[in-house]
C-alpha cells in the first residue's frame, strides 16, 4: 500500500533528501512545505498518512505546529514524528511528552527513513 507523508522543514536540502528517499525507498508519496503554516494548509488539503516534522523552524516552530495540527479536525489524528537535531534528554522528553509518534534525529540515514517511520507507525515493513 503505498502512504503520503508530509515533510515540513525549513531546510530545503533535507526537504529533498527526505523525499527522494522516501519516494525512492519506500514509494511512497511525498509532500513537501518549507514552513508550518503552509505544512498546516497541506496537511488539511492533502490528508497525508503521518506527517514529518522538523522542530527548529523560524516562525511557527514543529512543537507549535504539532499544536495547531491537534487542533484542527482535519489533521488532529495524522501521526507526526518529529526531526530534530537537539539530543539532549530534557528536550526529547519535552518533545515525546507532545504526544507526537516517535522523536527522530537528524542527521537521519536515507537509506533507513523509510524502515524508521514504518516501524515508528506500526505500518509494518516499508
């Protein structure tokens, strides 16, 4: 069964990257946003399976996104993971204390994003 998955980061290296691994990968169906609020807009048109988050993001921020996406109908059930580059355990307590599906970190390996979402979700092997 082939997914849609959103990527929402500012950076658009890791935007590309992400999306031709999984596309390539996995097969599946990549959306992209360089921002929060037009990830938001995306994600209420599009109705992605899960949604990929980066945290550091000027402007909305992933956490304040995760939030704005719980509160809409449209969107408050579409997992998120997020993708950050902070380690440090107060913030991944933070971050998993959101609710959201699992804490990634970048630098994440192209070649396994695709196992590590699927696993993540529970979709079984991707």
């Amino acid at each position: 069964m082939s997914r849609r998955i959103l990527i929402i980061d500012d950076e658009e290296d890791i935007r590309e990257v992400a999306a031709l691994s999984l596309e390539t990968v996995a097969g599946w169906d990549v959306l992209v946003a360089g921002s929060g609020a037009t990830g938001i807009l995306k994600a209420c048109e599009h109705r992605p399976d899960a949604i990929l988050l980066d945290v550091m993001m000027p402007g909305m921020d992933g956490p304040t996104t995760f939030q704005e996406l719980r509160a809409l109908p449209e969107t408050a059930r579409i997992p998120v993971i997020l993708l950050t580059a902070k380690v440090q355990s107060a913030d991944q307590k933070r971050f998993s204390d959101l609710g959201v599906a699992r804490v990634m970190f970048k630098p994440f390996d192209p070649l396994t994003l695709a196992h590590d979402i699927a696993e993540a979700l529970g979709w079984g092997e991707a």
